[in-house]
C-alpha cells in the first residue's frame, strides 16, 4: 500500500475556496492561492502561473428549488467558471494537474457503479455533471475528475444541515429510507486530494467511502451515536412540495464504490458510516 504522509510542499490554486471542501483543502495547504470567481482569463492565467495543482470547486449551492432560472445559475456557476479557468490554463501553456469536481449525481439511481461504469443518469444531474466534466477536460494538460458523493462534516454540506434537527430528536429517515447513500469524511477527501496530488493521478475518481449505506441505516448511526430518536420520516412529497425537482439530490439513491482510490492504494481512515459520524460529532 502506498501512504501519504509527506506533505505537499508545491503552490496550489483553488477555485470555489471559500465553500465547505474549499475551506477543508485550504487548511491541508497553506501555501495555496485563491482563484476569486470574479476574475478573468487573463487574471487567472496570471495567477496560475507558478501553480503546480489546480483545484476547481466552484459551483452554486444544488440543495436548492430549481426553478429554470436558478437552473441555470447552476449550469453557468459550473460550466462556465471551468471554461474559464480550462482556458486560462491552456493560454498559459499550464502543465499543473487539474483537479475538477463533478459529482456521484452522474450515475443512475439503483446501479452499483464504479468508474467502469457507462450508464449516465438521464435527468437534469446526469446532464450537469457531464457537461461539467467535458468542460474540464478541455484542459491540455494531466486532469482528474474528483465526482464526490456526500461529503460528510460538521461545518458544512449534508451533514451540518442535518445536525440540529437530529440533536432535537427531529430527525429522521427520507421516505422509506431504502435509498443509498454514498458518503466519504471530509477528511479522507482531504486526504485523498494529497495522495492524488502527490501521484500525478489522472482520470476519473469516485470520492466515496468503500461501504455506500442505505438511508435509514445513516439515520439510524446518526440518531443512536447522538442518544436521540429519530423516528419521523421526512416525506417525499413534502420535499418535492419545498425543493421541486431539486428534491432529486435528497431522494435519489446512488449505490457508488471507489474503484480507483482503492486500486490506487488509497487507505481510508473513516471507511465506516459509524466511525465517520462519530468523529464528525464529537469535532462539531
Ligand atoms: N459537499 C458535497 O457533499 C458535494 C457533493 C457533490 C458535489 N459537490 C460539488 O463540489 C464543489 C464544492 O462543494 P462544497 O460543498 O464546498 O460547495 P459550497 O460550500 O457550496 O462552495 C462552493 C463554492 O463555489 C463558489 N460559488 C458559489 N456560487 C457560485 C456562483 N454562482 N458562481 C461561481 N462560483 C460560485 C463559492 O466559492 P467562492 O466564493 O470562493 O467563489 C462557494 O464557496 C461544488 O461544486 C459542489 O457542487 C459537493
């Protein structure tokens, strides 16, 4: 197995630094350098001059209602931010690696999928992320598509959204709590972004945890490890009601395995659902 203990000692730039995996990934490297989403290809081609890794992150907020304007807030926050940066790298003549994020939305409900898979997803996510990615692999030089599940930590995403109702006993289970729900801690992801770095990988990664959990089992671990009950299901309909068709990211159920990552030899600190939440709580 390979390890990853030797830092990094190369110049980072991050696009989308300011959000929650942004945040996380700038703590791990301080000598990083912030690409604003208000510059322009020729700012950012300045900026990455000396870059040895580039992180691109950014994206508008998907846990939302998707009106068909918001739709393309979406689209144009992603796409069009990647275009930007691809383009910058490539008027530079940029050999650093580019780390693009997509996302585990990319594949069908109710398939196990690895990154041999083919099937896309065929509604609004599928169309996202594969747009996304084509974006990202403009880029003239090394590339790896990072398509993250849900990203577990205290301070932000899923989890920081679903702490204070759990911690009321308010929580509980979506729907039925059959669907799959594939996660990675925010600090293997972390972790992970390091050993991809220090091995020059590229191509197509899965950032999930080994083992995806159904969503009854998460609720279940989460309620128990926070001694409260979690016994009211949150409706479907009711989310359809608030979010429309932006309940997709909640419903949905992606059953999704790091087939790279662990060929690679990548080692997971939190494979578990359990010893993943349990950390998180007592950090948070
Ligand atoms: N967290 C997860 O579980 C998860 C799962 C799947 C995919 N992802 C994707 O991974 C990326 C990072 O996730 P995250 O959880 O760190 O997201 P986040 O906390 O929402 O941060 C995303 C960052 O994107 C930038 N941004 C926001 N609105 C934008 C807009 N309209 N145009 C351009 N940039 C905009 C902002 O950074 P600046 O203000 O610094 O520009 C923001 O901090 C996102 O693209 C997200 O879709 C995350």
């Amino acid at each position: 197995m390979k390890t990853c203990n030797n830092p990094f000692q190369g110049r980072i730039a991050i696009s989308g630094a300011s959000g929650f995996i942004g945040s996380h990934i700038r703590q791990r490297f301080p000598n990083h350098i912030v690409l604003n989403r208000g510059l322009d290809r020729e700012a950012i081609a300045k900026r990455i001059r000396d870059a040895d890794v580039v992180i691109n992150l950014a994206g508008a907020p998907i846990i939302r209602r998707w009106t068909s304007s918001y739709k393309k807030v979406l689209i144009r926050s992603r796409i069009e931010t990647t275009r930007k940066i691809v383009a910058a790298m490539n008027m530079a003549g940029s050999q650093a690696l580019l780390l693009s994020a997509s996302a585990i939305g990319i594949y069908p409900d109710n398939i196990k999928c690895d990154e041999s898979c083919r099937e896309i997803d065929r509604g609004f996510l599928g169309d996202l992320a594969c747009r996304w990615e084509a974006a990202a692999m403009e880029y003239r030089g090394p590339a790896a598509i990072l398509r993250f599940g849900v990203i577990l930590g205290p301070d932000g995403g899923a989890l920081k959204m679903m702490l204070p109702p759990f911690r009321l006993g308010l929580g509980g289970p979506i729907g039925t709590g059959r669907n799959i729900v594939s996660w990675m801690d925010i600090e293997d992801l972390v972790a992970a972004v390091g050993f991809l770095i220090r091995e020059r990988a590229t191509g197509i990664f899965n950032m999930v945890s080994p083992y995806p959990v159904t969503n009854m089992e998460f609720t279940r671990t989460l309620s128990q490890l926070l001694r409260r009950p979690a016994i009211l299901p949150v409706p479907v309909l009711l989310l359809k009601l608030v979010l429309g068709q932006g309940a997709e990211v909640l419903t949905g159920s992606k059953e999704v395995y790091p087939g790279k990552l662990l060929k690679e030899g990548f080692q997971f600190n939190y494979p578990k659902i359990e010893d993943s939440l349990k950390h998180l709580i007592e950090k948070g």
